[in-house]
C-alpha cells in the first residue's frame, strides 16, 4: 500500500517507520523538499521510503496520514490539497496543542469543534478517521505495556474507512479499537489528550496509555 506522511516530527517518523516495517510504500512530504529533518529520517529509513513536499504526500498515498502540529492543520492541509486527498483514508493523528504560555499546553476553541472536525471540512471528500492521538509516539507502534495491549480510540464518518484503520491498528499491534463515533467525537479524544498530559506531569514520564477494561 502507497502511504502518504504529513509531517516530520516524532509522530510521523513514528508512523511512518511503522508503516515501512509492514512493508508499505512511504512518502513522508513537508513544506520544502529539502527539510532537513525529512533528509536524517531519509538515510536511516529501512524500506521502500521517498520524501516530498505536503502535496507530493498526499498525491502518493492511497491513505494518508496527517501528523502534523494540530494548531497548523489548516495551512497543512492546503498546501497538501484538498483534491488530492479526495476519496482517500486521512488518518488524522493531531492534537490543536497550543504550548505559547508554556507548559501544561492549552487546547483552544476550534470553530468546527475539534481538530478532527476541522480537518474533515476541510478536505471534505476524504474520510478523515482520528486515530493515534490519545498516545505518546514511542507508543504508537507495537506498544508494550505491562498491562497488556492498550485501547485505541478512533472517530469518523466512514465505516469503511474506520475499519480499513482498525486493520492497521491491529497490524500495528492494537488488537483492541473502539469506535467512539462520528467525526463530532474527536473534540472528546482530543479532551483524552489533556488528562494524558496531566499524567505525564504527575508521574514525570510519558509511558502510559488508556485502556477500557469491561466485562
């Protein structure tokens, strides 16, 4: 499978290694081709991997994944282009996290209702599924817990599409996925970021991640 990576921070070097070791075809696309982040994951990338810009990115995947600063989605998303994101899985792993008076971060008020929604309208003609959002990148692959396998928690409007990623959720070693709803729902993973947040202050690590335990 082609897949398309927005964005060169942990959490797209983390998916988009992710993806490599199953053996898909990863373009990881930012603003300028010739980002120097996007060149060190290049030469210890292990696989079929390219790099681009954003529109390079979104043209390349079959599904994409958008891993960029949630406060920046907006120009992220234009500058990949909404056409060619049409009729694709967008996975959109973003938290609107504004860190401008410091730490704890602040999560600001988004017209649409949450980074998730905004996205979606955006690039209507996608399926924007919320995935990967509520943990820490080093996580987000085949997550080793004591507790066994964490919960991840996935909103869109698309059941195609939410099962097309609950299949690589389970490939990428989340065999436990819960569809909380429609896209509206990724105000309430979003919210899950913050008490993440607030456990990372409390316990000074960021090793830990949700889990929904039911009979």
């Amino acid at each position: 499978m082609k897949v398309g990576i927005l964005g060169t921070g942990d959490v797209g070097r983390a998916l988009a290694d992710g993806f490599l070791s199953r053996g898909h075809d990863v373009l990881m696309g930012s603003r300028s081709a010739d980002n120097p982040k996007l060149a060190e994951w290049l030469a210890g990338a292990k696989g079929n991997a390219s790099g681009g810009t954003f529109e390079d990115a979104a043209k390349h995947g079959e599904v994409v994944v958008l891993a960029s600063l949630g406060m920046v989605n907006p120009e992220v998303i234009k500058a990949a282009g909404p056409k060619n994101l049409a009729g694709k899985v967008v996975i959109d792993a973003t938290n609107p996290l504004d860190f401008s008076q410091g730490f704890p971060p602040r999560m600001p008020a988004i017209p649409e209702g949450s980074a998730g929604a905004q996205v979606q309208a955006l690039a209507p003609d996608a399926s924007v599924v919320k995935a990967f959002n509520t943990v820490g990148n080093p996580y987000m692959v085949d997550p080793d817990m004591p507790g066994g396998p964490p919960t991840m928690f996935i909103a869109g409007n698309d059941a195609e599409a939410k099962a097309k990623v609950t299949r690589i959720l389970a490939d990428f070693g989340w065999p436990d996925t819960l569809d909380v709803g429609d896209i509206t729902a990724s105000h309430y993973l979003e919210a899950m970021t913050m008490v993440w947040v607030a456990a990372f202050a409390a316990r000074g690590n960021g090793d830990h991640a949700f889990k929904l335990i039911h009979k």
